[in-house]
C-alpha cells in the first residue's frame, strides 16, 4: 500500500512537472568568436501555449568564467530593453522574432572580457517555466595555432618545391653557359696560336 501511495505522488509530480514546464529553450552549447566581430547568440523555443509579441518576454544573462554572479545582458518584452550600463552597453542587439520561437541577440565587437556563459530565458504566460539555454562563449585572438600551423606549412612546402624547381632550372642553365664558355676559350686559344 505504501508503495502505491509513493507511486501516486511521483506520478502526480510527473504529470504536474510536464503541465509546468512547456517552454523548451535551445541554445548551442558553445561559441567561439574572433575578438573584434560581431557574434549572434542563438536562441530558439517551443512553447504549447499561443505565441504573440505580448506573451513573450526573454532574459539574458551572463556569467563571467569561474564564477556565479550573474549580470542581466538584454532584456525583450514587446520590444528590446538593452543595458544602459556595464559591460553590456551599446553592445548588444536583438536578433530574435517572438512570434516565430527566435530569442537571439547579437554582441557587438566582443573582446575577451565576454568570455563567459550567456542564459537564455524565454517565458510565455502562462508558459513560465522550463529550461535555460546555455551558452558557452569563447572570444579567441584569430584563426587558432594549428590552422596557422597547416597554412604556414602548405605555403612553406609549396615554396619550397618552387625554390628546388627554380634552382635545377638555373644550375642547369648555368652548366650550359659555362660549357659554352669554356668551349668559346678553347676556339679562342686554339685560333691565336694558328696565328703564330
Ligand atoms: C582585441 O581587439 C582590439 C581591437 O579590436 C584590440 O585593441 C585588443 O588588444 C584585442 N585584444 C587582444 C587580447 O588582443
Ligand atoms: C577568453 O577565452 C579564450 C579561449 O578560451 C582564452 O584564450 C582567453 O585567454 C580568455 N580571455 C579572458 C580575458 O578570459
């Protein structure tokens, strides 16, 4: 009996879990960005309740590397708040469409600093829990060492098989030239001594 009792109440939290959390969000896991572009920070969502630029508001945070404080980054409700101060000043767009499930925003020029993890939070009332979407952002100097490391060797190898060509080509001109010249003495000295 006991047992059915358990039963009951797990499957009642199951069932009121899943009438609760109907906004699904989708963020990618992680962003690697060159320090100076432009990177878009996607965000999509599934909601079981009707959409409308109404219903919806959308939350971003951010959480710098190694630590849990979290700073609000943009806020969308009908139209896009920005962040007046901090960090995220001027740096940040709305990329989203509400009505089609998009809650992206766009950093502008990012540097290192952005390094961090970026929430995405989408409510749709009555929809006003479910997951977060997370993501990971890396903000690199450029192109990484190993992707220099293959172009430098391709351009260094084939250079170098240039050079090698080049350098036959030449040593072979050059052992004709001196043949000739060599050749052009011997007829010159040959001649002159006829002379005498
Ligand atoms: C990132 O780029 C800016 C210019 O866009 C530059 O001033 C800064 O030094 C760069 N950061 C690093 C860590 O190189
Ligand atoms: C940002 O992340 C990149 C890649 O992990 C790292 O190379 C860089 O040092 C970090 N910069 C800061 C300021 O945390």
């Amino acid at each position: 009996m006991i047992v059915t009792a358990e039963l009951r109440i797990l499957l009642f939290l199951h069932s009121t879990m899943i009438e609760v959390s109907a906004i699904e969000v989708h963020t990618p896991s992680e962003v690697v960005a060159v320090n100076g572009s432009d990177v878009k920070l996607s965000c999509t969502f599934k909601s079981t309740q009707p959409v409308s630029d109404q219903s919806v508001t959308v939350t971003w945070n951010y959480r710098p590397p190694n630590s849990q404080a979290e700073t609000s980054v943009f806020y969308y409700q009908g139209t896009p708040y920005p962040q007046e101060q901090g960090l995220f000043k001027g740096r940040v767009v709305w990329s989203g469409n509400v009505v089609k499930r998009d809650a992206s925003i766009t950093l502008l020029k990012v540097s290192p600093t952005f390094n961090g993890t970026y929430t995405c939070q989408v409510k749709n009332r009555p929809d006003v829990l479910g997951n977060h979407g997370e993501i990971d952002l890396k903000v690199v100097n450029k192109v990484s060492v190993s992707e220099i490391g293959i172009l430098g060797a391709a351009v260094g190898g084939s250079c170098a098989v240039i050079l090698v060509i080049l350098g036959i080509i030449m040593g072979v001109k050059l052992y004709k030239r001196r043949q000739k010249e060599m050749m052009d003495i011997e007829v010159y000295s040959v001649g002159k001594s006829d002379l005498y």
